[in-house]
C-alpha cells in the first residue's frame, strides 16, 4: 500500500536475464495497463522501465551470477513511481551516470551502439534517484501525469 496515495502497489520479481527482463517488462506494462496507467504515459513508462532493467542486466550483473531483479509500483492519481532494486554492482562512483546524449555527427557506421539509456530514461521521467544500500542497488523512477488513472 502507498502511504500517500492509499493505493494498492504492484509489484514483480525476475532473475536478472535478458530473457526474463524482456517477459517482466511486458507483464509489468500490461498489468500497469490494466490498473489504469494513463494511455499518454504507458510509451514512457515502458521504455524508461527497458532502458533501466536493461542496464542493471548488462552493467550491475556483468561478470557475476544474476540474482533477482525486484520491481515495485505504485500508481497513484497523479504520478506512477516505480523502485527497482537488485544486488548487483553498484552504479560507478555511487551516482547515476550524468546522461549527456552519445554524439550523432558521425558517419551511420560509427555511430555509437549504446550511450543514449540514461539520457532518455533522463527525458521520460519526472524524477530520477539512486542509492545503494544493505548491498543493493534501489533505482527510484517518478512519472508525474495530470490525468486520473
């Protein structure tokens, strides 16, 4: 239960895979769907939810045995805050990357692969904070909106 909202919070645990992280974020968008995430946000959500999943699979597990990926929601009447936690490594530096886009004025092949995660999980969200705690990693994304779920 959220303590400001009173509402019911949706949650959802993973192994840290990239097949299983794929499954969680489609099972997590269609159950935000259905508890009434505002349909201007759904897109946001869902890729914000991707890029930040993605890179506690690729960076948090690199090298180590993935563990579980723990998701807990709570859509409230204005906003949608999501906490992800996992016992990975921590974020360098104990911070969120700072996110500048990866430079486009290159040439198509060398154009870099990644680069581009933090600067729109950045652009999509509301508010963004980490800490690292009791050895894990707690991942905090806000989605303010102004529509009633």
């Amino acid at each position: 239960m959220c303590s400001k909202c009173k509402q019911d919070c949706l949650d959802l645990s993973f192994p840290a895979t990239q097949a299983q992280a794929s499954a969680g974020i489609v099972t997590l968008s269609a159950r935000l769907a259905a508890y009434g995430l505002p349909v201007s946000k759904a897109d946001d959500v869902k890729i914000a939810l991707a890029e930040a999943i993605n890179n506690v699979v690729k960076h948090a597990y690199a090298g180590i045995a993935p563990a579980d990926i723990q998701i807990d929601c709570c859509l409230c009447k204005d906003k949608l805050v999501i906490q992800i936690t996992d016992t990975g490594k921590p974020m360098p530096n104990l911070r969120l990357p700072d996110g500048p886009p990866a430079p486009v004025d290159a040439p198509l092949q060398d154009l870099p692969e990644g680069g581009f995660g933090w600067h729109l999980i950045r652009q999509l969200t509301s508010n963004i904070q980490y800490e690292r705690r009791d050895g894990g990693n707690r991942l905090c994304l806000r989605f303010d909106f102004d529509e009633a779920p």
